[in-house]
C-alpha cells in the first residue's frame, strides 16, 4: 500500500526528532568526555606539583639529609629496648641485656645532659635520655692528648652540635675508641675521623628517638 504525503512527513518528522535526540546526547558525551579529560589532567597536574613542592619543603629543611645515600649511612641498627620509662635518680639501670655498650635505648632518668663536650663521664642514664630526643653522643676513651684536642675541634667544628651534641668520656668502651651513638644506632672507630663525625651528625640529628628535642632545651 502506498504511503501518504502525510504519513511520509510525520514518520520524516519523528526520524528528524530521533537524529536530534542522538546528536544531542552525543554532543553531551563529548562534552562530558572533554570535562572528564580536562578534570584528570588538572588533578595530576596538582599531585606532580604537590609531590615536587614536598620535596622542596622537605629537602629545604634539611637539605644534609639527602646528600647520603642509603648504602652509605653509618652504623650498626640495634633493636629498640622493649621498656624505656623514667626511673628515679640515681637509680642504677641494668643495660646489659641490650647486648652492646654504650647502650641506645632503655630506661633513663628523668633529666638529660646539656650539649657540650664533657671530659668527665656520664651517665648511660643520663645519656640514655639524650638518645631518646634524637640527640647525638659521642663516647670516647681517648688517652693521648693531642686525640682529645683533635676531638674537641672536630665536635665544635659541626655546627649542629651546638643544638644536638653531647661527647663523654666513656670508659666502657676500649682504649682509643670513639662510638656515636643515638637512639638505637652506634657507629664505633678509632682515630679521630672528622668527616665521620660530620656525616652521622647530618643523617641522625634530630631524625630517631621517640622525642625530638635539642639538648640545648635544658631542664632547670
């Protein structure tokens, strides 16, 4: 049967009505389509930037840090004392089942020492708090003199032992040697090694411990 004019302009009508609907949803799909694109690329556009500016923040902070690399940090790790309270001064502490001397974690009394360098001994206890705080200490059994001057130089000429340096004498350890130590890390030698010092004191200083204050925060 034949179609007539009429029949043929509204089926015409409704096939111009589908072509529309069709183009306008796909028009809505690219448009969709483009936002989602422009909206991925804004967002890691923004995590490139938030990542490069921690960096910055991080390495401008502490730029010492990074210059090491992680086969090139020194000292021996040694496993973090499961007790670490304050006991009362001058209650001894038995730090023998630490396995090492001079210890690097445990209990401590409840003061610290000030920076500085001491030819006197102190305390593990005393020291021990030290450690705690992220600070750095320098143990030494040094007999000849012209070793103890050379030390001496060698702690002043870092200029971050000032905020977290504390050297003593220890005679725990044997003649001639000198062990850096802070919390749960010591690095032992002997001869003065001023670029030794140095280095421990940029990676450690401040970095381990579950306190981070300088020992120039002194208790009255």
């Amino acid at each position: 049967m034949p179609f007539s004019k009429r029949r043929i302009r509204r089926s015409g009508a409704r096939t111009n009505q589908s072509n529309n609907v069709v183009n306008s949803t796909r028009r809505k799909w690219i448009k969709l389509n483009i936002y989602y694109r422009i909206a991925s690329a804004v967002v890691i556009i923004l995590m490139i930037v938030g990542f490069a500016f921690a960096g910055l923040k991080l390495g401008s902070g502490d730029n010492s840090r990074s210059v090491y690399k992680t086969t090139e940090i020194p000292g021996v790790h040694y496993e973090i004392a499961r007790y670490s309270q304050h006991i009362s001064e001058p209650t001894p502490i038995d730090y023998t089942d630490l396995g090492h001397i001079p210890p690097t974690s445990g209990h401590h009394w409840p003061k610290w020492a000030k920076c500085g360098f001491y030819e006197e001994e102190l305390p593990d206890e005393l020291v021990v708090h030290n450690m705690e705080h992220g600070n750095i200490v320098i143990s030494y059994n040094l007999v000849k003199k012209e070793d103890l001057d050379s030390l001496k130089k060698s702690f002043s000429d870092v200029s971050l032992s000032k905020l977290w340096g504390v050297a003593r004498f220890y005679s725990g350890i044997p003649e001639g040697q000198i062990s850096l130590s802070t919390w749960g890390i010591t690095d032992s030698f002997t001869n003065v090694d001023p670029s030794r010092i140095q280095r421990f004191f940029q990676v450690y200083h401040g970095a381990l411990g579950p306190e981070k204050l300088p020992c120039n925060a002194h208790p009255k």
